[in-house]
C-alpha cells in the first residue's frame, strides 16, 4: 500500500513538471524597455559636405522582456509633435548601437521635406521586438535638431519633344538625364494617348534632333519620329554615344511581406497626371516592401540607405507598424525619389 502511494505522488509530481514545461519562458508584466543614450537629448544635428562621410551612431541599452530571447532593434525617427504617426526607420540591428553615415541622413532628411540650412526638431526612439505575437516595446523619447545642407546637382538632359505635349522642345518637364554625364540619357516619360509620336533634341530647340528611320533602336540625326503604341508611362533610354535607345511601357505596383499580395502579387499604383507621381492608399503590415514594373523583376526599385531616394535592385524598404498609408513614387527628376505616409 505504502509503494502504490509512493507510485501516485510520483506520478503527480511528473504530470506537474511536464505542465509547467509546457507553459514555456513567461513574458514579465513589466518588461524593460530600452534606453537611447546617445546621442544625447537636446543635441543639434548639422549636416554639411565636408562631414558627409561621417557615421552619426545611435546606442541604446538592453531591453529585458523577462527571459532570454533574441532582441531586434529598430531606430526611428518622426517630426516633433507628430506622435510618430508616420515614423522613419533609420535602422534594424540585433546590436546596442548602430550607424549611419550622415550623407544618407542628409538626404533623408531633404526628402522628407525638412528645410535645409536651419534646425528642424524631431524625435528618436528604439523599438525592441522578439516576435510578431508579443507587443513591441519602446524607449523614451529623445528630442533632437537637425539642420540639412542643400544638395544642388545639375545633371546634363535631353529634351523629349512630341504630340504629347505639342511639339516643344522648349518644355522642361519633359527630359531625361545623364546622372554621370556620359551621354548615356534615362527617364520616364507619361504619354496620355495611345499612338503617340515623339522625338529626342539635344538642348531647348530643333538643331541637334535625333530620331529613328527603321524602328529599329538605331538613331539618325533628324530622323524618323518614332512611336509609342499604347498610352502609359515609359522607361527612355538613349545612348547618343553609340547612337541607340529604347523605350519600355511600365505599369508600376507596390509588392513585399507588408503588402497585401506579400511577395507573390503586386499591389499596383496609379499615375496622378496633374502631380506626375505614381500614387497608393492602401493597408500594409509591419514588414518590407519594394516598387516594380509591368509584374516582373527586370525593372524594381528599393532604397539603400532609406532616405527617400530609390535604386535600381535596391534594398527592402521596411514599414514599421500596421496602418494605412499613403505613397507616392516620383520617377520625373534625375534622382528617384518615395515618399511614405501614414494616415
């Protein structure tokens, strides 16, 4: 009798352990969210060429959610008073500490509009993850000034001129650009109307004109007008050193695990005529995103250094919270620029 006890009790104390095994690392109450410690609060950010080089860090203390797991660190940044309604992820690490090199903050900063040459306040935090399940946590607030300096670059640019836009060599919003100034011209051109006509001139005027005699890629000096058969936007390429181009209708979509199509199916965009920008209203998760043409890979866009300006098979570029949002895609200038808007 006395052994089948001694079974029993040890039996209990078996189904006991294996529950509490069960249960897995308990989350704490009061988790430990981390702490920026630099830079400090109050400090004046001023960007200027001779430091653009520079790195500017950010270091933070450990966040402590009441057992060992993997930490993921995320510093953002939004305008002050803005209740990081529309936050800017300036970097993800597993680290305490993380650079970025004041080049990419400048242009940032540029690209969210920030004015340059005087201080504009904004607001720092880290948010530390574990899990898409357990509620992030964030540090205090730091409130700092950055002062941006103007970056002006003039790049050489080929006029467009066509039935599009009546014939004028002399319309500045129709160009394309040589961003290393080696002849080699890129742009994206909108033409509202199917069956439309257009030619290339080099400056404001009909003097230096190119165009194609055999629809074949190969351009001749006052050659051929050369056709564009359906309406839309296109990709122009012209390579006045060998004397080719190439022109390529792109229909643009948004695609990435924060979309709702994630990595599988495109989610696509609108082109607003009277702004010239591709536009989007639409939900996303917390993930990762990129911009591409026509369903396909051989034309995407990223950002490298997330700064609101976009590369060629560039990085993913992460949303931070769930919501509604707003972007546009600006592909008229020289330069490739995206905005991201939280509504």
């Amino acid at each position: 009798m006395r052994r089948l006890a001694y079974i029993a009790f040890a039996g209990i104390l078996i189904l006991a352990s294996c529950t509490k095994a069960e249960l897995g690392p308990v989350i704490s109450e009061n988790p430990t969210a981390p702490t920026l410690t630099a830079p400090a609060s109050g400090t004046n950010l001023v960007f200027t060429e001779a430091t653009a080089n520079d790195n500017v860090t950010f270091s933070w203390t450990a966040a402590d959610f009441g057992f060992d797991a993997a930490v993921t660190y995320t510093v953002q940044y939004d305008k002050v008073g803005n209740d990081f309604k529309a936050p800017v992820t300036l970097k993800t690490t597993t680290e305490l500490t993380a650079s970025t090199k004041a080049e990419d903050l400048n242009s940032g900063f540029l690209g969210a509009e920030f004015p340059f040459g005087e201080v504009t306040g904004i607001e720092i935090r880290v948010m530390a993850t574990i899990s898409e399940i357990i509620p992030s946590i964030y540090s205090p607030v730091v409130n700092l000034g950055v002062n941006p300096y103007e970056v002006v670059v003039v790049y050489p640019q080929l006029q467009v001129p066509g039935s599009y836009q009546g014939w004028s060599p002399e319309d500045n919003n129709t160009v394309i650009f040589s961003k290393l100034s080696d002849k080699k011209y890129e742009g994206y051109i909108f033409f509202k109307d199917a069956g439309t006509f257009f030619k290339y001139t080099v400056g404001p005027s009909w003097s230096e004109n190119y165009g194609d005699n055999g629809a074949d890629g190969t351009l001749e000096s006052g050659g051929a007008d050369i056709l564009a058969g359906d309406a839309g936007m296109y990709k122009l390429n012209v390579n006045l050193n060998n004397l080719t181009h190439s022109f390529t209708k792109t229909d643009w979509g948004l695609i990435g695990s924060a979309t709702p199509g994630g990595w599988d199916n495109d989610t696509n965009m609108e082109y607003d005529a009277e702004t010239r920008l591709l536009t989007l209203t639409v939900n996303l998760v917390a993930g990762d995103i990129k911009f591409r043409a026509n369903d396909d890979w051989a034309i995407n866009l990223g950002d490298n250094g997330n700064n609101g300006s976009c590369e060629y098979e560039g990085a993913n570029i992460p949303i931070a919270a769930a919501g509604n949002y707003t972007l546009t895609l600006d592909l008229k200038g020289p330069i490739y620029r995206v905005k991201i808007k939280k509504n």
